[in-house]
C-alpha cells in the first residue's frame, strides 16, 4: 500500500497590534474570559451514493478565569463548562438537496451535568498548556471531552501522521487555525478527517470528521479573584482541595459488550447447535469469526471442555479458532488438549498448519508449536509440517520487529542446526522451505551454497527460498556501473567480456551466485533451478548486461525455455526505470507470463504453476499457489536429455504456497513401480491441498479526535478455503491430465464505534462473497509434437453487503440497515493464441 499524502496545516492570522518577542507570541488571557464552544463530529459510510451514517452537534458557554501569574508569564487558568446542549442526527439519509431530518435533542441527565459543570485548571504559558489538573474519578468520556476543549489552548502545530497498517487503508488530515488580537485569543478552529477502509477490494470504508471551534464573547466577566503566591506549587497547595495532575492524552475507554456471544452460553446450549464445517460456504466463516469472538473472552476451562465435548469431524474447525484467537486461554487449553503421540495426524497438521498463517503470531504461539516438537518421536508429515510452521512463525514475528525475543531466537537456532544436522536429501528440502518460510537475512549465505553446491532437489528448494526474499536482499549494489558501461554491446565476445567484469566484481553475492546458475559455470544445472537464477536476476532491479547475457543465451536453448525468458525480459523492458516493483507488476499482468509452463526438451510438462491472487489498491495477496512437478518422463517417451543433465527418477509431485506459506510437498508417485501401483489403485479423489478457516485480517484500532472523543475501528475477515489437486496419467491413452479447483469464501465486518459522554454511535459493514476457480491442464504425447491444452475459469460470483448504523443515547436507541446483493458472472480466462488453437484441437477430438 503505497502511503497517501497527509497533509496538516497550522495558520495564525495576525493584526496589526500583534506584538511578538524573540519570535515568539506574547500571548494571555483576561482575568475573566468567556467563549462560546462548538463541537461536530460525523462518522458516515462511504459506499453509499449521499451522506449516511451519524452525527453529534453540541454548543456550550467556556468560562475561562485566571486564578494566577507570575512574573515570567506563567498562567493558572480555570476552565468551565456551562449551558452545554447537544444534539444527534437521525438515521435517515440525506439526499442531495436536503441536510436529512431535523436534529434530536439528547436529554443530559444530572449526575452528567454536575460532572460537566466541574471546573478543571490548567497551567499555561505563551499559547502551551504545561498541565493539566482536575478529579480523577470522574468519567472518562466526561474527562476525555474536557481533554478536548483544553487542546485548543494549545498553540503549537500539529499535522496528521502517516500510519501503514496491514489490511487497512487510513488517510488522516488536519488543520488549525488561530486568530489572535492585542495578544488575546480570539477564535480557534481546529478541524481533522480520518478515512478508514479495508485495503482489500472493497467499496466499504468509514468518514470520520471532526470539527471544534472557539470564538470570544467577552474578554470581562465576572468570577473568582486572582489569588497570590511565589509558585504554582504554593498557589495549588493553599487550595481547599489540591487539585490532581492528569495526562494531557485521552484516556482509553472499552465499551462493554451486552450482545457479545458468550462460550459459557453455549457449552449450555451445545446440543442444539451445530458447527458448520464445509469451509467453502459463506455462513462456515461468518461462524468462525463468531467462535474467535467467543473465545477471547472465555476462561481455559471452557475452551478445554469446549474441545473435548466436541465431535471428532468439527474438532479442526475448533482449533483453527482457537489459534487465531491467540488468547492466554485458548493457547493453554491447545497445549492441555493436543498430544502430539495420540492424536490424529490430521488434526496435528490442522493446527500446526493454522499457526503457520496467523497474520500476527505472537511469542507464545511459536513457544507452544517449539514445545510439542521438541524431544518428541513424530510422525515424518507432522515433523515435515511442524518444521514448516516454525519457520513462517519466525519470518512473521520478525516482521513485526520481535527478532530480539527469546523465543524467536530458538526458533533461528532450531532451523539453523537441523539444516546443518540434516543427512537425508528429502530432511534438508524441508529445512530449505522452513528458512524460505522465515526469510532471514542471515541465512543467505547458506541458501547461495547450497543452491550452487547441492544435488538438484536441494539447489532447486535453495533457489526458491531465495526468490522470496525482497529486492534489497538480491539487488546488487556495488559493481552496478559495470553493468552500465556504454550502449548494449552486440556481439557475444563483448558480452562475455562484461559478464566476466561482473563476475569478479565486488557486487552483491546473491546476483553472482545466480549468474553462475544460470551460465553454468561451474556444473551443469535443472532447467528449472537455471530459469529460478534467471528470473531473480530478472525480477530484482536487473542490470542492463544481465539482460543482455539472458538474451544471447537464449539462442542456445530449447524453445520453450528460450520463449519463456523472451518473454519476461520484453515485460521486464516495459519500464524504463529497471524498478523491481514495476517489473513485477508488468511480468504478473501478463497472462501469456503468468500461465506460461516449464517444457522439457520434447514438450513434456516439467513444471506448472497455478497462481490465484488477488489485487487491490497496487497491492497483491497471493491467496495460493500451486505447482505440479513431473520428473523423468522424457526417456519413458522415447524422448532425449539435454546436454550435461542427469536423467532424473521418474517422479510426480505438487507443492503449494498459501498466504506467502510454502506448505509441505505432496508425491504423487516416485518411481515406475509406485506409477502403475498409484495407476491400478487409485480412488479417483482429488488430492487436498489446503482445506480450512483462517483468520486473514485481525485489526484493531483507536483514533482519539483532538476533540476529546475517540472512535475504535475493527475489521475481521475470516477466510474458508478448500483447494484440491489431482493428476492423472494414463499410459494407455498416452495423456496426462492435471486439475487445480479452488472453492473458497470471504466475509468481512467492518465497522467504527464513536463514545463521548452523551451518545454512542456504531457504522457496521459486513461483506461476504463466495468463489470458484478452476485450473485444467490436458497433455496429449500420442503423437508428435506434444499438444497441450490450459483451461482457466471462474463461476459466478455472489455478493451481498449490509450496512448498519446504530445510535444509542440515555435510555433511547435506534438501528437503521441498507443492504445489496449481486452477482458477478462467471469467465473463461483467454490464454496465449497458440494455446487456445491447440485446446480446440484436443477437444473436438475428445468429444469424438
């Protein structure tokens, strides 16, 4: 999310009478001063085509007294509420030739007004309040709103802030204005606006605007006399009652929640209700955020009891909520309920797993996942799970800057000595994907050694980790002007000669690995592992001779394989800075790119990514990935190995990404043997990649308005996902058929809460939409060359948005609801020209 421009602007008009000293204003106050004080502030929804949502209108009498001064121009002031009315602004909407119904008085009740009317003092000296003092018992709103008025006294400037907050956009501003005569305070107006909204693609977003304003009256009234004294420490002690110092910031305020689902409630009612588990329906995750509601409240008593009563087929479903919950309880009931020696396999991953893509783990959810795998015999596929897990842990604690914590650091040291520990090839591949999980710096060294050094599986999982990690881990930053002597030099003698500049330069090491990869200049490579080499050259700030290089090594290559770089170094070229976020997101929006295949020599499949993402605001989420790999089979088809390259067992496999989580390999088969018994055997079901409910956005936040008043912003979107893959291969009809369908739900509740000691005003956003898309590969080697067919499509779309604004003041309360629904309808996907041709080929021969 690329940060907006915030803006904050601070005006003083001045008179010709201003005096100023030493560049500052000389500014006070008459003993006896009163103002006239206006508030408005306003939450509206910003979907809707006119204004609608709510609005709080108060106006009341400030009496502002100088109790004492000293010399050096300190200041006691006392300030006083009088005559407050406030007001409300129905639920109707407004359309655009009206202000929408007339406003409603809120009846105060007394206890408020007697708290409203006591006065609090501030010291103050040449436009900045030094403290602030009044009773701390009393309300906070009521404390809040008087924190409010006493801000405006503060003449000092103050600009909104830039806030990158991950899964919310939020553009804040301000202005103040100040006008001052003959060193008197005449008016001041202080304004702000916060614009919230969900950063995914989503019309929902919430207007929060703010508006206070103080304009002179009187500069003489009558009030307390001014009292004597050497300091405001003496002045304040000979006081009746010794005033209390208070914080100048607002105080934090919680709502109790009288609606809020209660676990306790429903272990009383568990038998009447039942838990919804296909995690592709709509009402699954609407569910599930309900339950991680629940359990943030819930005692570990009862979130043990809730897991034990449950039955066997919606216990995962249970312990997704409670790892996204992340409570106390909750992590203390999974580590009492989980034994890691008993309990399903499947239910072990579940929640291994669920851990893996919390958005914002905490320390102890790592500890717990370390706890259950240390000094433990496991099963191979939950230590395979377990190890993946702890390495997306660490990358994401690190990412919020906990790196420092203890626990963080065991998880390092537990990857870091495993990978050195490792013997078996398929044990050190798992540790390559936990550190590319992890994305730690300190491990490049190690991932660039093994990625030149190791057999071809653990080169090829090396050089994956390191295509996660950012451009400025990979780019070269010395030894860039080598690449950048002169014009693009034509022949390849020239060439060669800077690449071998570049080579022995002192550039980043990543890039030098890769381009010894690529060129092979120590052994022969995967095609696979030298395309990975090529496109992190490509995708991270490219040098102008690494391009070239990749170009005239094309020439010497299979046409697939040649395409494929030809063509995402043409996407690369499209911008003519070289900027790595720009490539990538030419090279993305390229569907000829981004569906385009790996070939072996013949045209057999060796590598196919699927790749479902999704965009907003120029940011991308990639949902899931998926990739199948087949080994092998080129000499089972009669078909030859290039030069140099070992011919490979026969082998098919896939592996997934899923949040930016590289999750466990799956093997289809590993040798012939394996083939025709997974052949003779097999049950026709797919294979399931990723099936669950997650947590995908988890935000909570508090605005404190210069008014004094505070709006909380929540957003949770649940997430239900159901991937599965098949491939089948068929010796007899000499076809392969791969299928990738991706069944998933969103459903999103946004809403902002406004508090201030009279009214009490909620907007609510709830979205919810469901999604299919499926992947169809269709390889047909009975004639030559190989034909292959690519199949992407879409169903329809539903949607549905409710909004909500409810008000709540004294005994009176009210709720109004919008709402829309659609659908957005279903597409085929066009791919590259030569695919479609050859799709309608393979199937008109099928339906024959």
């Amino acid at each position: 999310m690329d940060p907006q421009a915030v803006w904050g602007c601070f005006c003083l008009l001045c008179f010709p009478l201003l005096r100023a000293a030493k560049g500052n204003l000389l500014l006070s106050f008459q003993p006896r001063s009163l103002y006239q004080y206006t508030l408005d502030v306003q939450l509206q929804h910003t979907s809707t085509s006119s204004p609608w949502g709510a609005r709080l209108q108060a106006e009341a009498l400030i009496h502002l007294h100088r109790l004492w001064r000293d010399r050096g121009g300190q200041e006691l002031l006392q300030v006083q509420i009088h005559d407050l009315k406030v007001q409300r602004q129905p639920e109707e909407e407004k359309s655009q030739d009206s202000t929408g119904g007339s406003p409603v008085e809120i009846a105060l009740s007394p206890e408020a007004q007697a708290e409203l009317q006591q006065p609090v003092l501030i010291s103050w000296i040449s436009g900045k309040v030094k403290a602030f003092y009044g009773n701390k018992a009393e309300k906070i709103l009521i404390s809040n709103l008087k924190r409010g008025i006493i801000s405006l006294f503060q003449l000092q400037p103050h600009a909104g802030t830039t806030v990158e907050i991950f899964g919310v956009e939020w553009q804040p501003s301000s202005r103040s204005q100040y006008v001052v005569k003959d060193s008197l305070l005449q008016s001041v107006l202080a304004e702000e606006s916060h614009v919230v909204a969900p950063a995914l693609r989503s019309r929902s977003g919430i207007k929060i605007t703010s508006r206070q304003q103080l304009q002179l009256v009187s500069p003489a009234m009558p009030g307390p006399a001014e009292v004597s004294g050497q300091s405001l420490k003496d002045v304040l002690a000979g006081m009746g009652a010794e005033p209390q110092p208070l914080g100048m910031a607002s105080l934090p305020f919680r709502r109790v929640c009288t609606h809020c689902p209660s676990l306790r409630a429903f272990l009383k009612a568990s038998d009447r209700q039942r838990v919804r588990t296909d995690t592709s329906k709509v009402a699954t995750t609407w569910q599930f955020q309900r339950f991680i509601q629940m359990l943030r409240s819930a005692k570990k008593r009862d979130v043990l009891e809730l897991l034990r009563r449950a039955p066997e087929e919606t216990r995962p479903f249970l312990v997704e909520a409670a790892v996204a919950t992340q409570s106390v309880a909750s992590l203390a009931a999974l580590s009492d309920f989980l034994d890691f020696s008993k309990e399903p396999k499947s239910l072990l991953e579940k929640f291994l797993y669920t851990a893996a893509f919390s958005p914002r783990p905490s320390g102890e959810l790592l500890h717990l996942v370390l706890d259950k795998l240390e000094g433990k015999q496991l099963a191979p596929e939950i230590w395979e799970t377990g190890i993946i897990a702890v390495g997306s842990l660490v990358g994401r604690l690190c990412q919020q800057k906990l790196c420092g914590l203890q626990v963080v650091e065991r998880g390092v040291g537990t990857l870091v000595r495993g990978l050195r520990g490792a013997e078996e090839e398929p044990e050190v591949v798992i540790y390559l994907l936990a550190l590319g999980n992890a994305r730690l710096p300190k491990t490049i060294p190690t991932l660039l050694e093994l990625a030149e050094d190791g057999p071809a599986a653990v080169t090829t999982a090396a050089t994956s980790a390191l295509q996660r990690f950012p451009a400025p881990h990979i780019s070269s930053e010395v030894g860039e002007e080598v690449g950048r002597l002169g014009a693009p030099l034509p022949t390849q003698s020239q060439a060669a000669a800077v690449l071998f500049a570049l080579l022995i330069a002192p550039s980043h090491q990543v890039k030098r690995v890769m381009r010894r990869i690529f060129h092979q200049k120590r052994k022969s490579y995967d095609k696979t592992c030298r395309l990975a080499a090529a496109e992190i050259l490509l995708d991270n700030h490219p040098l102008p001779m690494d391009v070239i290089n990749i170009l005239l090594a094309t020439s010497e290559m299979e046409t697939e394989m040649a395409t494929f770089l030809l063509l995402k170094v043409q996407n690369s070229l499209h911008d003519h800075h070289h900027l790595a976020r720009k490539i990538m997101k030419d090279i993305m929006g390229d569907p000829r790119i981004n569906n385009y295949n790996f070939f072996s020599t013949g045209g057999f499949l060796r590598k196919s990514v699927s790749d479902f993402s999704l965009l907003s605001h120029g940011q991308r989420l990639r949902a899931a990935q998926v990739t199948f790999e087949a080994q092998g089979m080129e000499s089972m088809m009669g078909e030859n190995l290039s030069e140099g390259e070992e011919e490979p067992e026969l082998t098919a496999g896939m592996s997934a990404t899923f949040l930016d989580v590289q999750l466990r390999p799956i093997v289809f088969f590993q040798g012939y043997t394996d083939l025709m018994a997974k052949v003779l055997l097999s049950s026709g079901e797919p294979t399931s990649v990723v099936r669950g409910n997650l947590l995908l956005m988890d935000h909570h936040q508090v605005i404190p308005l210069q008014s004094g008043l505070q709006v909380t912003v929540r957003l949770q979107g649940g997430l239900g996902l159901d991937i599965s893959a098949d491939m089948d291969v068929s010796i007899w009809e000499q076809e392969l058929k791969t299928s990738v369908n991706a069944r998933g739900s969103l459903a999103m509740d946004f809403q902002a809460e406004l508090d201030s000691p009279f009214l009490q005003a909620t907007l609510r956003s709830q979205t919810e939409m469901e999604t299919s898309v499926h992947f169809d590969t269709k390889l047909s080697f009975s004639s030559s060359p190989v034909l292959m067919c690519l199949q992407l499509r879409e169903e329809q779309i539903p949607y549905r948005e409710v909004l909500t604004v409810s008000q709540s003041a004294g005994s009176q309360s009210s709720t109004a609801r919008k709402g829309r629904r659609g659908a957005m309808p279903g597409r085929e996907f066009a791919l590259h020209q030569t695919n479609s041709k050859v799709c309608n080929l393979l199937l008109t021969s099928e339906k024959e």
